[in-house]
C-alpha cells in the first residue's frame, strides 16, 4: 500500500512539473509584454529598463526557476493590467466561473437522469436511438460557438436574457454571488447552457451503458418476479446501482467545466481571462 502510495505521489510530482514547463513555455510565446506597459513614446531604455525590473532579460531557463520558485510560494504575481496581485483577482473572480459550472451540472443531471434511464432501458426503441443521436451532436458541438449562436438567438433575436455581464450581486457567506436574484439569475442562464450540453451529452451515454448492464442483473429479474412495477425496478433498483460510476465522472467532470468556462465566459459575462491573454499578462519574476 505504501509503495502504491508513493508511486502516485511521484506521478503527481511529474504531471505537476510538466504542467508548469508546458504552461512556461506557451506564455513565453505570446510576445513581450513590456510594449503593453511603457507609454507609447518610450525610449529603448525606459523599455530596457522595464524589462530589467521584470527580470525578462534573464535567460529562460532563470526565469523558469524564479517562475517555479513563485508557484511553490503561492505567489502568483502581479496583474498590470488590474493593478493588483494575481491571486487575489482570481478568488475575486472565481464565485462567478463556480455559479456557472454548479448551475450547469445541475441541468446536466436534471436532464441526463431521465433521459439516460429511458435509453437504457429500451435501447431498441426508435425514441431511444434518438436521444443518442442527440447525444453524438451534444458532444460535437464546439462550446464557444454554441455559446455565440444562443447569444444570437435568445439575446440578441428574442431579448429574453442578457447576452453578458455578470448583474447584481449580494453577499453570502463571504462571497459576491448573483444567483440570489433574478436579475443576476438571468446572467447565469446562457453560459450554464452553454457549458451543459456537453456534459449532458456525456452523461446521457455513461447512464444508458450503466443502466443497459444493470438491467441484465439477477437481482433486477427478481424484482421483476416479484411483481414490481417497471418504474420501480427501473429507478429504485436499476438507477440506484447505475449512478455509482457516476459519481466518479461527476468528479472529472466538474474540474472539466471549470477549465471549459474559461473559454465560455468571455462570450457572455466574463472578461478576466480574456484581458490577460489579449494583454499577454505572463509570468515576469521581477526584481
């Protein structure tokens, strides 16, 4: 048990390495961020000078070890474009990308529950073939379009939600929320439908498999002997024991949405991730 332990310990260790060189690297080659910094008409040596404080006159290989050293510290830099520290503007910004994933696995699981059921426990039926070419095109469909074309729709053509911003927000708990008004709830609906349809797909196909298994079982056969009836053996005894890989993927699936909001957000309410990268808002060490 310890060897295994240590094993995966090591594993992380090496997954976590990778992800920052990975991540180093692709910030590194956005550009120089010193032009988005000095006035317009600064000389090439207020822009020396800014890329000395910066450390990025520093060789890449220093300036990944004062990269590497910061992250162990938990100091995750300074934004220039907000002026304030990195950390603090992402926990400032994080209740809104964690409003959008809960509400949207939420409707992913409303959704999928049923109709999963339903596909797995008749697999023959025309119905049921037809959830899951729905399914096939949930998953297809790239998310930043989807989200561009139910802004067109719904906000744009019928005006029934707003097509960005994020609307009022009330404190609770410690943290500015918006879901506890319908003003704010509004905001929520299109990028939580967005994020949804994918996830939804997804689960749609794990609950039919599960269920189409589960219902093949001995102890499903004798509650059907029994006399019970077709809705309790399906959801009292096949959904019960069909959910339980579920609350694995559940897991996976919700850092998936967190990551995907990220690239769902700045089409409707969020703009914190896209001003860094259109500021190329990368890890300078300082001095």
């Amino acid at each position: 048990m310890f060897g295994y332990f240590t094993k995966r310990l090591i594993q992380i260790v090496v997954v976590l390495w990778a992800v920052s060189v990975l991540v180093f690297v692709m910030m590194s080659f956005t550009g120089d961020p010193t032009y988005m910094m000095v006035p317009l008409d600064a000389t090439e040596e207020q822009i020396a000078q800014a890329r000395r404080l910066l450390g990025l006159d520093d060789s890449h290989l220093v300036q990944y070890g004062h990269f590497l050293s910061s992250l162990v510290r938990g100091d995750f830099g300074r934004s220039f474009v907000f002026r304030q520290p990195a950390m603090q503007l992402i926990l400032e910004r994080l209740p809104a990308t964690l409003e959008i994933v809960i509400l949207a696995m939420a409707i992913a699981l409303v959704v999928a529950i049923p109709l999963g059921v339903y596909a797995g426990a008749s697999p023959e039926r025309a119905s049921s073939q037809a959830v899951m070419a729905g399914s096939l095109v949930g998953i297809s469909l790239p998310g930043f379009w989807l989200g561009m074309v139910l802004i067109y729709v719904f906000a744009v053509k019928f005006q029934l939600v707003p097509s960005s911003g994020r609307g009022p927000t009330q404190e609770w708990l410690g943290l500015r929320v918006s879901f506890l008004s319908w003003k704010g709830f509004r905001h929520l609906i299109l990028p939580a439908l967005t994020l949804s349809v994918g996830t939804l797909a997804i689960l749609i196909r794990i609950i039919r498999a599960e269920m189409m298994e589960v219902m093949k079982q001995d102890y499903i056969k004798f509650a059907r002997a029994k006399g019970a009836d077709r809705r309790g053996v399906l959801f009292k005894h096949g959904l019960k024991n069909a959910l339980i890989p579920l609350v694995t993927v559940f897991g996976l699936m919700m850092g998936d949405l967190i990551a995907f909001a990220t690239l769902t957000r700045p089409f409707s309410r969020g703009r914190a991730s896209a001003s860094s990268w259109s500021t190329r808002s990368i890890a300078a060490t300082g001095r």
